[in-house]
C-alpha cells in the first residue's frame, strides 16, 4: 500500500514568473539538456535554475529515432508534461514547427501551455522538419515565418508563458537572412529570438552586435567546437539564455553503451560500478522521501 505524503509544490504561474524574473537579471539563463523527468530531476538537484526539453532528444528517449518530425505534437506534449510536473524549475520546450499551418501552431501552443513548460520555441522550418544538425534543413518564406509567430503570440492566453521564435536560416548560410527574420520575430513581440545553426566562432561573437537590444538565446551545441563555450563567455557576449541540448542523451548513451558492452563482454557489471550512480542518491532524487512506501518488496 502506498500513500502520498503531501508536498508543497509551485505552480505553473509561480514557475512562468519566476523564468522571467531569471530572464530580468544580469546574466543569462542556463538550461541544460534533458530527455526525461529523472534527467530534468538531476540537473534540478544540481542547482540548475531552468532545464530544456529538446525534440531531438525527446525524439531518442521516445522513440529511439532521429529527429526527423517523428514525434508529433500529443507525444511531444505529454513528455513536456511529464518533466514539468516533476520539477520546482522551469522547463523550456522545443515545440518544433509547430505541427502544421497557422491553426496548427495555435493549437500547438495551447496545448503547451497546458503542460506547464514555462516556455516554448518555434522554428521557421519547412515541413517535415529535422534536426539542424543534420543537414538538409529547408525554412519557409519569410512571410510565412512571420505569419507562423503571429499566430503563436495570438493564441497565447497566459502572459507570462514564454514564446522564443527560432530561425535556421543559418543552416542555409544565410546570415543576412537570419539578422532579418530575428528582427522581425523580435518586433512582432517574440520574447527571445534563437538563432540556430551557428557556423564559426565570427558569428557566435558576432550576433549581438549584429541584434542588439534583442534578447538570444544560444544552442551551445556539444559537438561543434565553435558552438562549445562557457557560460560566462555567452553572458558576457550578451546572450540571455544559452541550452546544451544533448548533454545528458550524449552522457546517458554513452555510459548504458559502456555498462552493457561489460555486461555482454565480462558477465557483470563489476568493472563500471563508477558509472552507476549509488541507489541512495537515485532514490533521493526521485523524491522516494515524499511518499510512504508501506509493504515495500
């Protein structure tokens, strides 16, 4: 028999307002990357203000696929859903596309607000749409972009929800392309705009001054060298949020490949007991304190 121990808990007005609060201060806002709820609880347990849900790793945890569109808009909601009701801190969420035309994107974001993600990003990609990494990104008219957000910002009934218009015009090589698309998003009202696809360390310095006054956020990518810089660098560049998208996908791939190749290889898991993370601190962090576990096996 189990019985729940009451906790207090915030809201998903208390968390929304306190993203803003962390997007008003000097700094920028660190999200790192999380594909489930125990990684998000860990990087809470860490001390981190914010955690990101990114769709590719989103995409992996799910479906063990690559982020090729796959995932559509109810499984992308419920696994928001799930992080976010697990934590104290926001969560901000790739929403990709937006699943569709105007009308999809509108829906998109109720049903996001519905999670209580405190904030969420939208991309000027053409449709289906796929990882930036990846190559082969194409991105809609610059109308279209512009008509994509506007009805993001519409169907927003929560003010204090955070909508970040991203472009990959960059993927193209179009770095004029991106600086006007960042700044219509940004005139239109996006509360932070993400350039993605960055190229060379140029242009990772070279963006706030090209948009200044505009708030940015950074995908500091962990495989590309030029994309792999400190925090205090970014914030000291001008960005006000900067995410690591794959962190912990990276991490967590990596060390199950290393556990089980021991498993297949030695029999046992004897020789990566450093990988495993002791049972004490894993039941802590999954709040085991919080319920009554009577009759426990």
């Amino acid at each position: 028999m189990m019985r729940t121990v009451t906790r207090s808990h915030p809201g998903t007005a208390e968390v929304r307002l306190r993203l803003r609060e962390l997007l008003s201060e000097r700094g920028c806002v660190v999200a790192p990357g999380c594909h489930d709820a125990l990684a998000a609880r860990i990087a809470q347990d860490e001390g981190f203000d914010a955690v990101y849900l990114s769709g590719n790793a989103a995409s992996a945890g799910l479906l063990g696929r690559p982020d090729i569109g796959l995932a559509g808009l109810s499984e992308m909601t419920q696994r928001a859903r799930w992080v976010a009701s697990s934590l104290r801190i926001p969560v901000v969420a790739d929403a990709d596309a937006g699943y569709g035309d105007a009308h999809a994107v509108a829906r998109t974001v109720t049903e996001f607000e519905h999670t209580g993600v405190a904030a969420i990003h939208i991309e000027d990609q053409d449709l289906p749409k796929r990882c930036g990494a990846m190559g082969g990104v194409r991105i809609v008219p610059f109308d279209d972009a512009v008509a994509r957000l506007r009805a993001a910002l519409a169907a927003r009934t929560d003010p204090e929800m955070v909508i970040i218009a991203r472009t990959d015009a960059l993927a193209l090589g179009d770095l004029d392309e991106a600086v006007r698309r960042a700044e219509a998003f940004a005139e239109l009202g996006a509360d932070l705009v993400m350039v993605e696809d960055v190229g060379s360390e140029e242009q990772v310095r070279a963006l706030p001054e090209l948009l200044p006054g505009i708030p940015l956020l950074f995908d500091a990518f962990e495989i590309w060298p030029w994309t792999v810089r400190s925090t205090e660098e970014l914030s000291e560049l001008g960005y006000k949020m900067v995410i690591m998208c794959l962190s912990t996908t990276l991490a967590y791939a990596q060390a199950a490949r290393t556990v089980l190749r021991s498993i297949k290889t030695e029999g046992s898991t004897r020789g990566v007991g450093d990988l495993l993370m002791p049972l004490g601190d894993y039941e802590r962090i999954l709040g085991a304190e919080e319920f009554d576990l009577e009759g426990r096996l």
